[in-house]
C-alpha cells in the first residue's frame, strides 16, 4: 500500500498520504525507536526475573546524561562529541540499572517501589541541574546506506536514517538471537521462569540478574540518548513524557518478545505519526486535542485487549534466596 | 554383561559412596546425628523415614547443598569435599527432587542442557543435545519426546525428564527424592520399572519414601531414620510393612483401622441425576446418583480422571452442576455458594490440593486454622478480627490434633506436608458438623499422620456425620469405607457394601468391567 501511493497517482489523495506518506513512514520510525529500546530494556530485565517499571527514569537520566556530556563537549569535532554523549547516556542508565538490580537483589524492595524511585529520581535531579541556557550543538545526522537507500519508498524509509536508529533495529535481532540461541539466554530465561530449577544446575540466579538489570538499564539510557542526540537535538524536562511506559506496553503487548515488542513499539510510534500527519494535513475539523489522545488510546486498548493472553515471565517480581540460606 | 538384579552384588567391593559418622547441627537442632550410610553399585538402597526424620537433610549434604558438621562423605573410596550441587553432579551424583526443577514453558531438551548447554559457535546446539537425550532414553528405556514443551507433559512424564537431567550429566548415583509422592499408580509401576533397568545397567539408587509397600517392592535394602539417626536397617524379602511402620514411628503402629459397625440414620446427603463439566469442557458427570447416611462412610473409589475431582467440587460449591440436585440435611444446595454450604449445610471440606484449596502457605497457622468461620464471634466483632481467640484456639487444636509446629505464628507453607494435613483437618473436623467431604485425606503424607487422620474420620462417623471419603488409594477406601461407590467415566458404575467389596471385584469396576448379579 505504501509502495502504491508514494509511487503512483494514488499519491494524489491527500487521507491516503496522511496515513501511508513517506513522511508518516519516517515518522512512525523516529517516534519508534526510543519505544523498541525501552521495550528491549524491559524484556532483558523481566525475561530475568526483575521487574522494571522505572524505564521512564532510566531513560530520562539517559537523555540528560547524553545532554550534559553533548554541552560540555561542543568544542569537539561533532562526531566524537556525539559518540560521547552515546556512551556517556549508556553508562548513566547502566547506572540506573545497577541501581535497580542493588534495590531488588541486595535489599529486597519491592521491584515495582524501586523502579517508581528510579522514575521520581530521574525527574528530580534532571530538572535540578538542568541548565536551560545551554545549548547542544549539532545531533546526529542520516546515513544513506549506499545502494540500498535508492530502493524506491523503502530506500527513504528504512535505509537513510541516522546512525542509532540503524543500531537499535540491529539490536532487536541480536537480542532476540541471544535470547532464543545461546548459552547466556537459555540461563537467564531460566532465571525468569524456575529460578531455584537454575540454581539446582550451578547457575548463579542473581548475578544473571544483576547483569541483565544493568544491559536493560544501558539500552533505556541508549533511548534517552536517541531522543536528545539523535530526534530532538536539546533536552527539555520531562522529555520522555511517558514513552518508558508505552515502551512497557509494547513489552507486554508484543509477549516479552523482541520483534512482538519491536511491532507493537511501531504500532504505538505510527499513532504518534498519525496523529502528527493529521494536525499537519488539516483534514479533519475534529478538535486536536482529540487527535493527540490518539497514540494513549490505542496504547490503552492494546494492553487492555491483550493482557490476559500474553504470558509474563514466571519468577518477575519474586526476590530469589538461595536454597542454602533459606532452609 | 552384569547379572540382572543387583542383589546379587559383591559386597566386598568397594560401596560407590559412603558416608561416615556424619552430623548434621543446624541452630537449635541436630538434624542428622552419626549417620552412616554405603551404596554399592548396581543397588536400590531405600531410606525409610517420617517427615522430619532427617531424610531431606542427608541427601542435601550427599548433593553439596549443606556441609556436614563432623563426618566424611567417600565417593568411590575416596574422601571428598562438595561445597556445591555443581561438584556432587562432577562427582556422578544426580538428584530427582520431589518438586521438580523444570522450567515449564521450556522445551525437554532446552531443560536438559540447562546449565551444562552444548554450543556450536557460540550458538545452542538444540539437535546434538536432542539425539543425546533420544540415545539416553533408549538404553535406560525413559520415553519422552525432546521437544515437547513440559507444562505440556504428564507428570510422570516430567519425572522421566527429571532422571535423563541426571543421566545426561553421567551420574552414576541417582538420589530420588520421595518420587512416588506425585504420581497415580501406573506411573509408579513405570517409574519401578525404569528404577531396574537403572539397576540392571550399573546405576546405584537412593529411594527416599515413607510408603511401605513401595520399599518392599523395589529395594535390595532397607534403611530407616528416626528423630535423625538410623535407627536400623532390613531386608525387603524378610521385612514386614508392621515391622517398618514400628521402626519408622518408633512405637506400635496399626495399619489397619479399627472401626466397629456402623449405625447408619438418615440421609444427610441426596445427590440426583448430577451432571457436570470438566475444566476442558468435556462432560465430567452424567448423572450421579447417591446418598449418604449419618453414621456412614461411603467411598467412592475409581481411576484418578473418572470424574471423582468434579463430583466433589460441585457438591462443595466450587464447580457449577449443569442438571441434577444437591440436598444436605433436606435443604437444597444445588449450586449453593461455598460459604452457605459449609455453614448452613454444616459441612466441612478436606480438599485434595491442600495448597490451592486448604490452606493459605504464607498465611500463619492460627489464621489457617479459622479460614472456614474467622468471620464469626467469637474470633470477629464487629468489623475487627479478635487475634486472642484466634490464639487460643489455634493452641488448642494444635495440642488436640498433635500438628507439630515451632510456634502458632510460624507460615502454614513451612510445615511438613503431613502436619499441613493435620492442620487442614484440625480446621475441618472442630467444628459442629453433619456432613464430612474428604477427598484424597492422605495424599503425600507419613504413616503416623495417616493413622491419626484415619482415626479422626472413624471418630467422626461414630459421632454421626455423614462422611463422603474420595481416594485413589484403595487400601485407604477398603479400611475406612462402609460402603464404596466405583466411578467410572463420570458415573457411579455400581455401589457395593464393604463387606461384600474384594479388591478384584473393585478393581474390575474401575476398570469399567460390571457384573449383572446372577439370578
């Protein structure tokens, strides 16, 4: 359909751009990378046991990691500033993982307390040191994929995008290969599912989780990352406005599968593009604010619909002792 | 080759593990005091104990899970030290735990390898373990299918996945953890038929159990624990089950229950032309009539899966009866609620999954113990729970019904299963009651706790309720039963005095044979 109308007369029809528009296929794309991290961060958390609600904060601190570090390197050559923002924001959220794992592990909290911490955390201290007249210079700009980025719509669409967005789809096929195929990804859904079953076998349950925590803090961290160096180029507070939770949603909604949460991830993202479209075309006359609750509605229904047949992670939530100390 | 049966071993040689003067002292209590052990190979050695006599704790120091105070563990002569499972599995010694350790969304092969994975670069490699695990259960003759999903699978199924874990990782000591606790009866067979192929093929065997028949069945030896120490050994060809039964609790203990006639009054329970559903939406019961009498056991016995489960549900108010009538005491309860049919129908429950129906296992044993009337004075006022009755009470059934227990407080989930038993029928059985629904009473607990919990249901007959007792054990039916009701495919095929009740002629009708009386 979007082959059709982007390359024959079905063009002309404004409602049948609006909804398959390049410009709508891009955005649905930019709108949907920060929700797949997120969604991929809550997957290596869960699939291990953790609960991790405080996505929203991971990513939050991300972006203003990748915003303070993107300002006080702005005399650097813009790539090596950039990149530094990049690792800057994943070791902020690996941070915060840590942090997360610490709480749930060590100290026991309850795992849905410790992520809302980590949520009230990151507002906090982002808003507190937040400097609003520093200015980032410069984001990350897109990389035509030689050959492939002349593919007619598609070309444009998938093959000419900035370097993160390129990074995070091939992570939804690396995360998905080592949790189905290897070693390390058999042990941590095991942790997940039958924690004292791993235990039995010589596996060490928390370190898997302590080291799955982290990874799923760095990619949220990576998210926050994506919105200030790569979509929006600034930082402004509470810019992640709820997609840590939609990325939930999507975790949830695509099963605690990576390309189930990547689909529903571009699901949400293209009711955000939607929406965009719509106010922009200015084809309807319904009122805008009814066209921006787009996105939160069928978020809503989604979850709502599916929840009861999507099938979570055994063990999530669940502090694990050792069979030795405990008996 | 080797000589089929291991009773034949030489027992000079050298015992594949031995356990030498071991003690086991945890804060507060010796767990294990100067037990000594051997194992040779090609041997069933059973470990006949009560709970709490210690079993559990010396096969976790075999099994690296605890260190042994004092004492040595020698495997294969040689003293060795296991500070984890990881070095008792190196050392060839493997566990079938009573719960299992499978993770259920996961495939047989994936839970094989779990931990001890084999890679091709870098990558699981799913069909090597698979034609291991189609190798290994053919020459030790365990059937299961690698890649069925084990949530799918018959427990008796998982229990198979459970001992090619073991074998997988070459253990040549095979520790089963009260493994016929959770099975039916054709299961056991095949499990006692896997233990000798086991057997015959080299593998030495640790049987943990209380059921008596079992051990002098399978085992070449017999070891039996009390209060922590061996208290003796036997030989299953000369052995009686009395004779274990009196080591095992320590005292006299009657296997069979004394009961005097019964003095059957009017009837409690009207049951007519009931039918139901089945969880998977297949018809469960196709009308089932009967009645039971205060002052009358009537047991209803049948294959597990013949419908017995459902039946007792819908009389207790926890499935809905599509046709049919309910009448207890002469009022209707035909789809009455749960709550109006044990307090106005005055009847009690023994459910048979304690832990989903009969008890709460994070819930303390005080507040277990007035589940069924906390709502009621003397234990609630007003809006507010009285927590000094609720002591007292809980006080005195635990004295009453002998429910051993550190304290009133302590989680009703960290008991044994038998006294968890014994603190569901402490509930059940102190209150004023007309009708007593008892299903699977005994399941998975210890001699002592089932002569005691028999006892009770006889006491309570002899008071006048009506009892309505639902085993699959059939010695269980045959001891308490007055009269026993066989169910087959959802109906009571037929329902035969006791005295007139062989167990060739019960076990018939189980299997759905039916004899018309000759004229």
């Amino acid at each position: 359909m979007a082959l059709l109308v982007n390359s024959t007369a079905l063009g002309e029809n404004t409602w049948l751009r609006v909804f398959f528009g390049v410009s709508a296929l891009n955005f649905t794309l930019r709108a949907s990378v920060p929700l797949i991290l997120g969604a991929m961060s809550g997957i290596l958390c869960e699939r291990t046991g953790i609960i991790n609600i405080g996505i929203e904060g991971m990513m939050l601190a991300g972006a203003f990691a990748a915003f303070v570090a993107k300002t006080s390197t702005n005399h650097w050559p813009l790539m090596n500033s950039l990149l530094f923002g990049v690792a800057i924001a994943l070791a902020v959220g690996g941070a915060m993982g840590w942090l997360h794992a610490l709480f749930s592990i060590r100290y026991r909290m309850d795992q849905i307390i410790s992520g809302t911490v980590l949520i009230i955390l990151a507002a906090g201290i982002s808003a507190y040191l937040f400097d609003r007249n520093a200015v980032a210079e410069g984001k990350f700009g897109a990389i035509p994929l030689p050959g492939l980025s002349q593919i007619p719509v598609l070309g444009e669409v998938l093959f000419t995008n900035p370097p993160l967005t390129y990074a995070t789809l091939v992570l939804v096929v690396v995360i998905h290969i080592a949790l189905f195929y290897t070693k390390w990804g058999l042990r941590s859904r095991a942790c997940g599912e039958h924690p004292r079953a791993a235990d039995t076998v010589g596996i060490n349950v928390n370190r898997f989780r302590y080291i799955n925590t982290i990874i799923g803090g760095m990619l949220a961290g990576l998210a926050g990352g994506f919105l200030v160096l790569e979509a929006v180029g600034q930082f402004q507070e509470g810019m992640t406005a709820g997609r840590g939770f939609i990325s939930l949603a999507a975790m949830i909604f695509g099963n605690w599968m990576p390309f189930g949460a990547m689909g529903a991830a571009m699901l949400f993202g293209y009711t955000q593009a939607l929406q965009n479209e719509l106010l922009l075309a200015g084809v309807t006359t319904v009122p805008r604010q009814f066209v921006s609750m787009i996105p939160y509605v069928v978020t809503i229904i989604a979850v709502s619909g599916f929840v009861g047949r999507v099938r979570p992670p055994a063990a999530e939530g669940k502090v694990y002792e050792t069979e030795g100390g405990s008996e | 080759m080797r000589s089929p049966g291991g009773s034949q071993l030489n027992t000079s040689a050298t015992p594949v593990l031995e356990v030498r003067n071991v003690t086991k002292i945890f804060p507060g209590v010796v767990a294990n005091e100067d037990v000594n052990l051997h194992l040779h190979q090609g041997e069933i050695l059973a470990l006949l104990g009560e709970n709490g006599a210690g079993k559990s704790t010396l096969m976790n120091i075999i099994f690296g899970l605890y260190h042994p105070t004092h004492g040595e563990i020698l495997v294969n002569g040689q003293p060795v030290r296991m500070k984890t499972p990881r070095d008792a599995i190196k050392l060839g010694i493997g566990m079938v735990h009573q719960h299992f350790q499978l993770v259920p969304v996961m495939t047989v092969t994936d839970n094989i390898m779990l931990g001890d994975e084999s890679v091709k670069t870098r990558l699981l490699d799913r069909r090597a373990v698979a034609a291991r695990i189609r190798e290994l259960s053919q020459r030790y003759s365990l059937e299961v299918d690698p890649d069925g999903v084990i949530e799918d699978l018959p427990v008796g199924v998982r229990q198979r996945v459970e001992i090619l874990k073991a074998l997988y990782r070459n253990a040549n000591i095979l520790i089963l953890d009260e493994p016929t606790a959770v099975l039916t009866p054709q299961e056991i067979d095949g499990l006692f038929r896997v233990m000798q192929t086991l057997r015959e093929q080299g593998k030495s065997i640790i049987f943990i159990t209380h059921k008596l028949k079992e051990v002098l069945h399978i085992a070449d030896r017999i070891m039996v624990l009390r209060g922590g120490r061996v208290v003796g050994e036997a030989d299953p060809k000369r052995a009686t089950q009395q004779q274990l039964a009196s080591m095992m609790v320590g005292r006299e203990v009657i296997l069979t229950v004394e009961k005097g006639p019964a003095h059957p009054q009017e009837v409690v329970l009207d049951v007519q032309g009931l039918q139901a559903t089945s969880d998977l939406g297949e018809p469960a019961l196709r009308g089932v009539s009967f009645q039971v009498r205060a002052g009358e056991i009537v047991g209803v016995a049948g294959v597990q899966g013949n419908g017995q489960t459902e039946l007792v549900e819908v009389i207790t108010g926890l499935r809905k009866a599509d046709a049919g009538r309910i009448q207890i005491g002469g009022a209707d309860m035909t789809n009455a609620s749960p709550r109006r049919i044990t307090h106005g129908g005055k009847s009690s429950h023994v459910p048979e999954d304690r832990h989903a129906y009969g008890m709460v296992d994070s819930y303390s044993v005080a507040d277990n113990l007035v589940l069924n009337q906390y709502y009621l004075p003397p234990f609630a006022r007003a809006a507010t729970i009285q927590q000094d009755a609720i002591a007292e009470h809980a006080r005195a059934l635990v004295e009453k019904f002998d429910v051993r227990t550190p304290s009133i407080y302590t989680h009703g989930g960290s008991l044994s299963g038998g006294n968890q038993q014994k603190m569901v029928v402490a509930r059940e059985f102190s209150r004023p009651i007309r009708l007593l629904i008892a299903a699977q009473p005994t399941r998975g607990i210890d001699v002592g706790s089932i002569e005691f919990i028999h006892n009770q249901i006889v006491a309570k007959r002899d008071e006048g309720v009506a009892v309505l007792l639902v085993s699959a054990e059939l010695d269980e039916i045959m001891a308490l039963s007055d009269r026993i009701a066989v169910m087959y495919k959802g109906e009571i095929i037929d329902i035969v005095d006791r005295a007139d009740a062989t167990r060739e002629g019960l076990g018939l009708l189980m299997a759905g044979v039916k004899h018309e009386p000759v004229q």
